[in-house]
C-alpha cells in the first residue's frame, strides 16, 4: 500500500508538466477558452463583413458603375455561396490536414483576393473566378469554422459561446455595411478592397496564430475549464457524412436552416440594391445595419436562455418569427 502511494505521487515529467499548467489556469480569473471565443467573434466580424453583407454592397456597386444587370451579378453571388456550401463538407478534412489556425489565415488570404477580383473585374464572367476565391474563403472562416474553434473548449458553456462567436457576425454586418459605402465612396471600390483585403489579413492571422493553434487538451484542461482526467476517455467514432444524411434528425434540423439561409441571403443580398433607389445608398446601408443589430439582441439572448431547452423548438420559433416579418 505504502509503495503504491509512492507511485502515485510520482509524476512522469510531461504530466507534471501539464498539471503545474493546470493550477496556473486555475489561478487565472478566466477560462482561456473564453479568449478563443473572442477571437472567433473577430473572425467573425471579418469573415461575415466581407463574405456575408459584402456581396449586397458588391451588387449594387457593380450595377451602378458597370451597368451590368442584377441577375448577371446574382449569379455570380448565388455561386459564391454554393461553392461554399461544397468546401464546408470537407472542412473537416481540411482542418485535419492544415489546423484550424493555418485553415483560417488560408481562408482570410482567399477572401482578400477575392475582394481584388470583384472590385477589379471588368466583364461579368469575371466575377465567377472572384467567387470561386471569395467562396473559398467564406467557406473556411464561416459557421462551420466557427464551431470547430468553440467546440473542443466548451462543453456545458457552448451555447453562450457560441452565441458570443456568432454576434460577431451581426457586429460585421453593422460594421461593414456602412463602412463598405463609405471607403468606396471616398477611394473606389478596388482601393477600399485592398484596405479591408490586408486588414482582414493581418488581423485575422494575428489571431490564429496566438489562440487557435492549441486546444484545451495542450494546458492539461478539459472543456469549460474543468482538470483534464488522469486517464482520458476515448472519443466516440466519427460518424460517415453517409451516416448523417440517413439520420432523420440531422437531414430535418439541415434542411431547416438551409432554407432559412436562403430566404436570409436573399433578402440581405438585394438589400441595399432595392433600398438605394428609394432612400439612397447610405439609408440603404444603414438599414442592413439595424437588422443585424437586432440580431445580436435576439442571439445574445437565445443563447444565455435557452439551456437545456429544446433547441429544435427554439429554432422553430425563431423561423416563425423571421417569417412573419418577411
């Protein structure tokens, strides 16, 4: 008995290493974790201001100073996110390949040249070439993204911080609608891409680089902050994307959200190119802002409220909700 106590109490020097990590973040006043959700939110702020509102700005900046039609360049958006949707399948894949912190810089550097080719395009087939890079890194830094930053550092907290990631997204969307008007009116539309191109750049890869290249695991933590075990549990066994489609609950939850999506990036994409005639540009803009202001009330508070609620009925309401308004 007394020489299995000995035993116990000798550590092996990488987990004495990873406990003496572990008191420390004990000391510190807060959860690391909770330092990775705000770096999502930033890359939130960009991927969402530039991937997300930017294409309601492109629209109506492309038809007013090209002429091209509204359904030329529709098209050209309608293919940037469905480029997207077809990486987001394999970000997983990617992810396991490159890192979540080396993925997110690709996707940042991916959307900035994206940005140049839609600002510099100079006939409509150009702008699918433009999609096919800003698509790319939309599809990189976007909710899926987002999720795999948040899920390895929460487990009982993941709802509210996720919902601290995601309003970084309306934040973009009150953020850069306005802003987009304003650099393009004041510098054009090819100089205001490069500004935000090389902010996104150089923010977002500051970022990456200093909390998305470790998880918990690495401090000797397990989510939400609490002491990893002695002996870990082995994961559960990866579920094949086949397996997925074939769960009833999965395939009714997807196609759920994926037709709220496309009723939202419908309206939010022609947004500002049916306002401007009416109200003009900045009105235009300023609406886009009020409506993802609105959204951070409502996710702030889903996300704080809804516990271990239904989250299929919550989403049901929130459907409801933006139907009846639409």
């Amino acid at each position: 008995m007394v020489a299995l106590t000995a035993a116990c109490r000798l550590r092996v020097p990488w987990m004495a290493g990873r406990q003496s990590r572990a008191v420390d973040m004990r000391k510190e006043a807060r959860f690391p974790g909770w330092s990775v959700a705000w770096a999502a939110f930033t890359v939130a702020v960009f991927a969402w201001g530039v991937g997300f509102y930017g294409p309601s700005v492109f629209l109506q900046t492309l038809h007013a100073s090209r002429g091209w039609s509204i359904t030329a360049i529709s098209s050209a958006i309608t293919a940037h996110f469905l480029l997207s949707a077809a990486i987001i399948i394999y970000l997983p894949e990617i992810h396991g390949r490159w890192g979540v912190a080396s993925t997110t810089i690709g996707g940042a550097a991916l959307s900035a040249a994206g940005l140049v080719a839609w600002s510099s395009a100079w006939q409509p087939w150009q702008l699918f070439a433009a999609a096919a890079l800003s698509g790319a890194g939309w599809a990189v830094t976007s909710g899926a993204a987002l999720n795999a930053m948040i899920a390895p550092w929460f487990d009982r907290d993941r709802p509210k911080a996720l919902s601290l990631a995601f309003n970084g997204a309306s934040v973009g969307g009150i953020v850069f609608a306005p802003l987009w008007i304003a650099l393009i009116g004041a510098f054009g539309f090819p100089i205001a891409a490069v500004l935000v191109g090389l902010s996104m750049i150089l923010t977002v890869g500051i970022l990456a680089i200093r909390f998305l290249r470790h998880g918990p695991s690495d401090l000797g933590l397990s989510p939400d902050g609490d002491v990893a075990a002695f002996f870990p549990q082995r994961p559960a066994p990866a579920r094949s994307r086949l397996a997925l489609v074939r769960d009833r609950r999965f395939a009714t939850i997807s196609a759920a959200f994926a037709l709220a999506l496309f009723a939202q990036i419908g309206l939010l994409a022609h947004l500002i190119v049916r306002l401007a005639p009416e109200v003009g540009t900045t009105a235009a803009g300023a609406a886009v802002s009020l409506a993802t202001a609105c959204a951070i009330v409502g996710r702030t508070v889903m996300g704080w409220w809804i516990g271990d609620g239904d989250r299929r009925v919550a989403a049901a309401a929130n459907f409801a909700v933006q139907a009846a308004c639409s």
